[in-house]
C-alpha cells in the first residue's frame, strides 16, 4: 500500500478491453462539473476510481472509502482510504486528475489519503485533532464492515441495519420436527448467515402473535423486501403454494408463517433504512412455536 500511495494512488490507464467503461469515464470528462448535477457526477467518478482500488491489493483489502471535505462545485477533492493492512502512518498523495483513464490532467482532481483499518482505529482511540477532517461532511462510498472496527463503524455513523431488526433463516416445512429442540435447529445453522430479517409492527399481548417486515441483506445493508422481490424467495412460493414454513430466529424464537400481505403504509418508513418509493411493504404475519417441553406442560 505505501507503493501505491507513494506513486501518487492513481495508474497509467491501460485498456483491458472494456470499452463500454472507457467511453463512460470519457464522456464523463466532458461533463460542465460546476452545472447542476455536479455532486452526482464527481461521486461517479470518485466511485470509479475506488472500484479500482478494490482490487489492487489482494493481500491488502479495502475496508472503507470516504469522499471527506466535500466541495463538489469545486476542482479538487479529498478522499480517505482504509485497507487492512500494517501500515502505521496516514500517507497523502499529490493531487491527481480523476479523469486519469482518459489520459488528461484536468479537474477534478483527488488528494489520497490512506492508511490501515488498525492504525486509524489507534489514532480515534487516542482522540487526536488531525482526524477531525476526516469527518466534515463524510460521504461512504465503500465499505467492508466485516473488515472495520466497531469504533470505525460508528465514527462515520455507518448504518447497517434499523433498529428491532431481528434475524434468522427460513425453514422449510420438511426440515422441522415438532419433537425436535429448537437448539437443535439453531446448531444446525451455526456456520451460515443470517438469510432473513424482521422487524415487528404489531404483537399480540400474549405474545404468540406478531407481524413483521420481511428484509433481506443488500450490499451489507439490510432493507425491506420489496413487493417484486418477495415472490422469488422460497419461504413465500412454499406460502403460495399451500406449505406454512418458519422462521428461525437468533435467539431461539420459532415462529411459523400465517401469511403474507402487501400493505401501502407511510408510517412503516421510520421502521426501516430504505423507504420504498410507492410506501409498498410485504408484512408477514406469525405465530409463535412453542418449544416441545412447554407444549407438554
């Protein structure tokens, strides 16, 4: 990584057959950057050059790119990079054009500044004035935050998932045995991910009833299902079609699948990161399994 920040950050374009992405970058450059528009336009740029960066250093990873000290009407631009690496200093490249694949040194230009997940998680821990720069006016334009230190992750206020979110992974009907021991269940699931999330509307003062919000994980974020996108998930074809499966959730809640509504609700934009354009949400409905040493009794 010091290599890279010593040569300045940016490569020699060298074309790699994909002409599709050279004339976009080349008809970016003509692009008026001080019109209307032009924050969209820098960023797309920025964007491209951190899609570079993803793969520079495979040993190296990128964990996070923040365009800082935003001015987007203006020529020059300023951006953090975090790899995962041992690097104990911040470097800071001379300013380069971002418009490097097309060969011109012209505006917009790019400062580099780049350094090490660890050391930048040493430097907040000791509460120094020189990063305060790093967060005027932050935009995140990546970040890994399997890579990132939780400190990191919540000094640029990177949100990944809304608040009640709970999540777990559907079983289907034939993969639950009314004997078998909710731990069971879990154990077996151990190693994979999460696969759903919800987020509760309603309970029922009993607390065998519920509805939620069905989300699902997208670029590490997780978002509510989308009307469209429901229908091609498992755990609502096996509802379609007759078959009321579960969800598993962490912790060892069990709940099975009553049913699915679409439902236009405003207000159910506060329960969620992304609000849906047409306030269109799929709501499931649940009921809660009793665990077999509680039915017995």
């Amino acid at each position: 990584m010091s290599d890279f920040a010593g040569r300045g950050g940016l490569p020699k374009w060298k074309s790699d057959g994909n002409c599709d992405r050279l004339d976009l970058v080349a008809d970016l450059a003509q692009l008026d950057l001080t019109a209307k528009g032009g924050h969209a336009r820098v960023r797309a740029l920025l964007e491209d050059y951190v899609d570079y960066c993803k793969g520079v250093y495979p040993t190296n990873p990128l964990a996070l790119a923040v365009w800082f000290a935003k001015a987007p009407e203006g020529p020059e631009h300023n951006l953090l990079l975090l790899f995962k690496s041992s690097t104990e200093r911040i470097s800071v490249s001379p300013r380069q054009s971002l418009l490097w694949k097309t060969g011109l040194d012209q505006p917009p230009f790019v400062n580099i500044h780049a350094t090490s997940v660890g050391y930048f998680h040493h430097q907040l821990s000791l509460s120094h004035n020189e990063l305060d720069v790093y967060f005027r006016t932050p935009e995140i334009l990546h970040f890994d935050k399997h890579l990132l230190t939780a400190e990191i992750i919540r000094a640029f206020n990177i949100v990944t998932e809304p608040p009640g979110l709970i999540k777990g992974w559907y079983v289907r009907p034939d993969q639950y045995d009314p004997a078998q021991p909710v731990q069971a269940l879990l154990g077996s699931r151990a190693n994979a991910r999460p696969a759903i999330g919800i987020v509760k509307t309603w309970e029922s003062p009993d607390f065998e009833y519920c509805r939620a919000l069905v989300h699902v994980e997208v670029d590490q974020r997780w978002v509510p299902s989308s009307p469209e996108g429901i229908v091609h998930f498992s755990y609502y074809c096996d509802w379609e079609e007759g078959r009321l499966g579960y969800f598993l959730l962490q912790g060892g809640a069990l709940y099975q699948i009553l049913k699915f509504e679409i439902k236009n609700a405003p207000d159910y934009s506060d329960l969620v990161l992304e609000k849906p354009r047409d306030d269109r949400y799929p709501e499931v409905y649940l009921r809660s399994v009793r665990p077999p040493q509680q039915s017995a009794t």
